[in-house]
C-alpha cells in the first residue's frame, strides 16, 4: 500500500458517497476548502492531491486513513516480539469451499501468522462451519484481485476466517470483506442480501456486481465460506 493507492481509495470512497447522494463535488470543495474544479480533476483521476490535502478531504468528511481501508492489510509477515505463531496452510479454492478438514496433501505452502493476531478475531460461525479447520489462506489471481484492486494485488495471500459466515458487519461503518462461493469459483467481494439475493460487489469500478439467486431452502451461509481477515502482499 503506498501513497498513490490511498488516493485511489479515497477517491472510490468519495465517489461512492456522491453516487449514494451523501455528498455532491461542490459540498466537498466547500467543507476542504478546495476550488470545484481542483475537487473535480481529483475525482476524475486528472490531478493527485498533497500530502497536506489528502489530510484536508479526510478530516472534511471525518475519515481516518484505517477507515478508508476496509480491511487489515499487511505487507509482511512479521512476528510480534515475545508472540508465537500459528502455521496457517495456504491451499486451493476448491479446498477452501469444500473441506472441513484440511489434510496434508491439499498443503500447497504455508504461512507463519501471528497467534495473537489470529485469535483476536471474532468469530460468528454458522451450523455447518462451526466444526471446520478455522483460519486457511489462498494465493489470489488475477481475476480476483482484478476485481479488488487495489486492495488486492495478483498473488496476494489471503487468510480467511471460516468461522465467520454472518453478514452482520465486522466493523460498524466499514464493508466486510468475505469469500463467496459462486458456482465453480470462489469470489473475493462486499457482500449484501436483498430479496433472495446476494448482492456480491467488487471494489473495482471496472468490475460489474454479481448477483447470486438464493434456493428456497438456502441461506446467505450457503455461499460465504468466510471473512477475509488479513492480506499477506509481501512475504
């Protein structure tokens, strides 16, 4: 994560806001204390901001840098001094829908994680996952992490949590990050239930939203195999 891509999530988050109608270009211009235009090339990816407005549009829409990102993203694994870790097996898509139980043989690699880290996550299991192997990780590719940029990078390591299969929001005002089965495939994205639906919305405006229709027996737990809750980008 560097600086370029904070403006990049800054700006998707601004321009959600004025697609929801919570904010229009001119308020924003007004509350940072910026010309309309300087606010329109911004959104419009013409012109960068400084370091010092990046810190004006923030504290004008009472952001903080963590609540842009919406989820904890970690550029190496590093060990807490005096923690253990956890050995955290890196395997298949596949894998990650289907077996309760990870074995030996499904191992494509693994990853030392933070115990401590780890077991600070919540955790709302449904029925079905409340007994399977809890924190696994998969190695993203290009269509998923297309689809996340630039939250998500081509082979990022992402740790899932399948013990958390609710849709009941991790963070108050933050998106939750989940893995979804769709079909064949397994699917980085928001996630949302409306009608029968799931609502399955990428970070990338590039990228359309999915919608994924609901049997009548079957319930959004069906499809969420678990929360993201840590990326590895680098390691």
């Amino acid at each position: 994560m560097n600086f370029q891509d904070l403006h990049e999530l800054l700006r998707l988050e601004l321009t959600r806001r004025i697609d929801q109608g919570t904010l229009t270009g001119s308020q924003l211009a007004r509350q940072a204390g910026f010309q309309q235009a300087h606010v329109s090339n911004f959104l419009n990816r013409k012109r960068a901001l400084s370091l010092e407005g990046l810190d004006r549009v923030l504290a004008s829409q009472d952001l903080t840098v963590e609540q842009v990102l919406p989820l904890e993203l970690t550029a190496v694994a590093a060990k807490v001094a005096g923690d253990t870790v956890e050995v955290v097996p890196i395997v298949s898509p596949s894998v990650a829908m289907d077996d309760a139980r990870i074995p030996a043989s499904a191992v494509i690699e693994t990853l030392q994680v933070s115990a401590t880290r780890l077991r600070d996550n919540r955790s709302r299991p449904s029925k079905k996952n409340a007994k399977w192997q809890r924190f696994l990780g998969i190695r993203t590719d290009a269509q998923q992490a297309g689809a996340m940029e630039p939250l998500l990078t081509p082979g990022a390591v992402v740790i899932l949590d399948r013990h958390y299969n609710s849709l009941a929001p991790y963070r108050a005002h933050q998106p939750t990050l989940y893995a979804v089965r769709a079909g064949a495939s397994l699917l980085i994205r928001f996630v949302e239930f409306d009608e029968g639906r799931l609502i399955l919305r990428p970070y990338s405006m590039n990228f359309p939203v999915q919608l994924l229709a609901l049997g009548a027996h079957e319930s959004p737990t069906d499809y969420i195999v678990g929360r993201v809750c840590m990326v590895f980008s680098e390691f």
